[in-house]
C-alpha cells in the first residue's frame, strides 16, 4: 500500500483528498495544529472509535488514517513527521488562509505559507 501524508487534512480540500486516496487503498497520514477545540468535523465519516490507537507521534483515527499533531512553523516536527512515516507521496495543503489575518500578522502568513513550505521540501530531501 501507498501512503499519503497530507498536510492541512482538516480543512476542506485536505479532508476531500484523504477521502479518495483511502478510496484508492493508501494509507493516509494527516498533519492536525494543536489547539484547545478538535477541528477534526470534516474527517468525522472516517473515524472509527473501535480503530483508535497510539503509533508512535501519530494516533490512529480510522482503518488506514492517523493523525498528527504539528505545525508548519516548526520544522523539527516535520522533519519527525517524515521520518518516522516515510510516505511515498507528500501534499501540503497546510497553510494560513484567513484574509484578514494576513493582514493582521503578515509574518505569521509568511512562516506558515512560504517558509513552511521549505521546511516540508527540506524534511522530505533529508
């Protein structure tokens, strides 16, 4: 079986993808930003409670899903995240995408959406 690591996988195109690829039998792995509320509503068809684990940094969520927490602006997570999981292919659909916040904290957006980006590409060549 292939997998999959998709950040962004709770936001609506994340959710979609993880949605097909398990339809075409991957083993999907999926990058969660910690907060104080779950934000896992879009992936609620996929949990199966019967299912639920501890692997490593990731938690099992369903049959062939598992979530991690971490966060684009941290690249020793990512890098942990890459290694442990080996996927064989990467999407990264995470990113700061509220408008307004972008102009309230342009640094922010810039770490998560442009920065992030390096430090998914870096992870993935080391």
């Amino acid at each position: 079986m292939k997998i999959a690591f998709i950040t962004g996988i709770t936001g609506q195109d994340g959710s979609y993808l993880a949605e097909y690829l398990l339809s075409q039998e991957y083993v999907v792995y999926g990058m969660i930003r910690r907060s104080s509320s779950f934000n896992t509503k879009r992936l609620e068809h996929l949990r199966d409670p019967s299912e639920e684990n501890s692997h490593g940094l990731s938690k099992r969520y369903g049959k062939n899903i598992y979530l991690a927490y971490g966060d684009l602006t941290d690249g020793s997570i990512v890098s942990k995240l890459i290694y442990e999981i080996r996927p064989d292919e990467i999407y990264n659909l995470g990113a700061q995408s509220h408008v307004m916040v972008s102009f309230e904290q342009p640094e922010f957006t810039m770490n998560t959406n442009s920065l992030g980006n390096l430090r998914l590409l870096e992870s993935a060549r080391s």
